[in-house]
C-alpha cells in the first residue's frame, strides 16, 4: 500500500477513535477516567464540564476525519491532554491521594500522557512546512517531537503492569488460548521493548509497525468479542477500549511511515 495512503488511513483511525470516545462521554454525561480522576473534586462539576467536553472532543475527532486544520486541532488536543496530566492527574496521584502509592492506579494517567503524545504524533504526521502565526501553536510545536516519548511512557508502563499484575492481566488471554502467563509476559515484554525502542528511535519503521499489528490484533482477538459480550460492563469500558486500540493502531502506524529513522 502506498505511504501516504497508510497514513491517511491512520489518520482516521485515531480521528474514529477520538469521535467514538466523545460521543460515549456524551451518552454517559460525564468526562472519561482516562482523562480527569473522578473524585478530584465534586461530581457536579464533572456534570457541568461534561457536555462542553464531549462536544469539543467529537468536534476534534470529526476535525481528523475531515482534515481540517488537522495539524492545529492535534499540536492544541496533545497542549490540553498534557495540561489534564501535569495539573489534574499528576498532583491528585501524588498529593491529594493515597492511590498514587499503588502502581495500578498510576495506568488512567498514563492513558492521558498516551492520548498527548498520540496528538503530537499526529500533528508531525502532517508535514507542515513553514511558522504558524499563533502564539499557542508556535509554543506547542517545540513540545510536538517528544510525543513518541509521550506515547512511550504508557507503553513502558502498561508493559511493566503485566508483570507486576500477572494473575490479573492473564485473564484477559481469550480463554481458547493455553499458556496465558506466556502471552501475558511476552505481551508485557513487547510493550517494554516498543516504548524504549520509540524513544531511542532504534529501528522504528519496524518497531511502531510490529506495534501496531499486536494492537490491531488485540482489537480482533480480545476487544471487539469482549465488547460484544458486555457492552454496558464498568461504564462501557470495553467500548472505550476497542476505539482506544483502532486509534493506537493508526498511531503506531504514523509513527512508523511519518517520522525518519535515525
């Protein structure tokens, strides 16, 4: 297939996945765990900030699947989701919670570091040419060559959650597969070996491809039937997980056809 096909095909995997993850929060009227810790301040004003957050999240997915000022919306969405890391995430697990002394409860944060970097890689993957005029997006631009790493310290970490948690992780192994501890290391390791990969650009058309195909083949494998099978479980969280592996699938694949491999 040709490249700019692949990455015009990622593009709107991660803009389908944007959508779906928008209109969810919008059917459910509240703002995803994965972006803001739900008890780090009253409900009512998760309630209030819900639909306005829903709406400009759809918006944003459509803008992807649109291309329209793709490259702005992305640099602004990886600005606000390191914003939700850095002010809401990060100072609630270390100083407002006794969950940030568990290692599991660290992954919701990781989801929102990921969602920054997968917005920063899509921004590069758009090749613009030239200084944009804008003050915000001109500042955002320096930050738009670390969303590989970004993107990595969610691997890194989920990768390291299948060691640490190993008798509950291997229960996601479809249950017609034998051996689930090897799956659940070899996945674990793989995860590890792709975030340190990424970051040290050692091989990374082949790694972030690889990496994509595993994501892809959790989307067919463990998602969708677990989806089917339960649509409603924990809020719709198996939903949310098979739009969240269709958009890190594109996002890999942009990593492996848009940047230069050092």
């Amino acid at each position: 297939m040709d490249k700019d096909k692949i990455i015009s095909l990622s593009q709107k995997a991660f803009g389908i996945c944007i959508v779906a993850m928008g209109i969810q929060q919008l059917a459910y009227g509240n703002i995803s765990p994965n972006f803001v810790p739900l008890d780090y301040s009253p409900n009512i004003i998760y309630r209030a900030l819900a639909y306005p957050w829903g709406i400009v999240f759809t918006l944003t997915g459509f803008a992807y699947l649109l291309n329209k000022k793709v490259y702005e919306v992305a640099l602004i969405s990886g600005g606000v989701f390191l914003t939700l890391f850095l002010l809401g995430y990060l100072p609630f697990l270390l100083f407002f919670s006794d969950k940030g002394r568990v290692f599991m409860q660290w992954a919701p944060s990781m989801q929102t570091l990921s969602f920054t970097g997968a917005s920063f890689i899509m921004a590069a993957s758009c090749r613009r040419e030239g200084s944009h005029s804008n003050v915000a997006v001109k500042f955002l631009e320096k930050l738009m060559p670390y969303g590989g790493f970004f993107f990595s310290v969610m691997l890194i970490d989920y990768g390291l959650l299948h060691f640490v948690y190993i008798q509950g992780v291997s229960t996601m192994v479809p249950s017609w597969m034998p051996f689930h501890y090897f799956w659940t290391y070899l996945t674990g390791t793989a995860l590890i070996g792709a975030g340190l990969a990424i970051i040290f650009k050692f091989k990374l058309k082949l790694v972030a491809t690889l990496l994509g195909l595993m994501i892809f083949l959790w989307l067919l494998m463990l998602h969708i039937p677990r989806a089917i099978a339960d649509p409603l479980v924990m809020g719709g969280l198996e939903l949310t997980r098979v739009f969240v592996t269709i958009g890190f699938t594109g996002i890999s694949f942009l990593l492996a056809y848009s940047e230069k491999e050092k």
